[in-house]
C-alpha cells in the first residue's frame, strides 16, 4: 500500500528554522520525482519545491535561498529544511509524488496527510 | 506570471451536471489536471492530462481544455463529490487556480 506520512510540523517563531520530513511506503523515492505542496489557512495549494529522480531541485520563488529539499534513500524519506521562516509561510505542508511523463505536463499524487507549519511570535 | 482562474463557488443539484472551469491564457495549448479536496483531506488527483482519470476515480469525472479554458465535468453529481475543486498546469513552474468549492444542494 503506498503512504506518505509528514512529520516535523509545528510551531515556530518568525526566523526560525524547521526540518520537516515525509516518511514514504510503497515506492521508492529517489526513483521518483517528490515534491512539496503547501496550503496557507483557508486559501489554494502553492508548490513550493520538487526533487528530480538525478536529484535536480527546483524551488518556488517564494521560498528559493530559505528552503532546502532533500531525500535520505536509506530511509526512503523526503525532507524540507526551513529557514528565516516568515509568518506568510505559515500553512499545511504536503509531500506528494510528482509525475512528470514529458516536457509540459505534470500532475501530482499520491499526496500525504499534511502537517501544520505556523509561524507566530 | 501565469495565473489560473476558477470561479469560487459553484451549486448542483443532486443527480444533476456539474461544470468547474480554468481559465488562463491560451490554457489549451497546454495540459491541464484537476484535484479534489474534501474537508480536512489531501488533495486527491481526478483527472491529469486534461481527460485521463487515475484509477479509481469514477468515470462521472471527467474534463476536457480548449482555447483559454479547461472544464471539469461531474456527470451526476453526488453528495459526496462536495468539495473543492482545484485546477493546475506547467507554464515554465507549477501553476495552481484558486479553487472552486462545489456545493451539492
């Protein structure tokens, strides 16, 4: 059965730092294309990073020079590191398998449950 | 920077055709997808490619993309296709629309 589990969510006051991770069964990632996806209170999903299978990332100008994506294959676990985090980056932070068949077309799932990042004093 | 638009809400009746549209410039030169997100869930693919269904989705889902705007169809709405309802497409990084919350009354 595939499932993806965030953990690592919380809350952080602004300039902090959090690791948050995604704990992932049923498939192996680093012969996947994994990314995150967040999700401020009330408002739509942003993507925010992706992590190639030849381990190229890519960053959401947003969060570029803030955040780190990463991938331990012993553990078979995404992870986003966080940095200088700001109040707008306070939201529901998802990890989902990221299918990219050919140039111009991409789509996202299996998605996990979320854990909650807020960034508060 | 592109930009999706999806109207914020939309009605049905039970048992009857539902329409959720996508606008964005010159969208149907591109591939579009379509996400559902109930309440206190991860979003969940319905359609990706403009009118694939993943497996499992039942086929009343369905969607098509023309000219600037990408429509999702829910033939015979149920109570339990409620939800919001998400556009997304690649035009140079991932786009994603506002949303369109599908109410079933």
């Amino acid at each position: 059965e595939v499932q993806l589990v965030e953990t690592g969510g919380g809350l952080i006051q602004p300039g902090g730092s959090l690791r948050l991770s995604c704990a992932v069964s049923g498939f192996t990632v680093s012969s996947n294309y994994m990314s995150w996806v967040r999700q401020a209170p009330g408002k739509g999903l942003e993507w925010v990073s992706v992590i190639y299978s030849g381990g190229n990332t890519y960053y959401a100008a947003s969060v570029k020079g803030r955040f780190t994506i990463s991938r331990d294959n012993s553990k078979n676990t995404l992870n986003l590191q966080m940095n200088s985090l700001r109040a707008e980056d306070t939201a529901v932070y998802y990890c989902a398998r990221e299918t990219i068949p050919a140039a111009g077309t991409v789509w996202f799932g299996p998605w996990g449950q979320g854990t909650l990042v807020t960034v508060s004093s | 920077s592109y930009e999706l638009t999806q109207p914020p809400s939309v009605s049905v009746s039970p048992g009857q055709t539902a329409s959720i549209t996508c606008s964005g410039d010159k969208l149907g030169n591109k591939y579009a997808s379509w996400y559902q997100q109930k309440p206190g869930q991860s979003p969940l693919l319905v359609i990706y490619e403009n009118n694939k269904r993943p497996s499992g989705i039942p086929e009343r889902f369905s969607g098509s993309n023309s000219g600037n705007t990408a429509t999702l169809t829910i033939s015979g709405t149920q109570a339990m296709d409620e939800a919001d309802y998400y556009c997304q497409t690649w035009a140079g990084t991932v786009v994603f629309g506002g949303g369109t919350r599908l109410t079933v009354l």
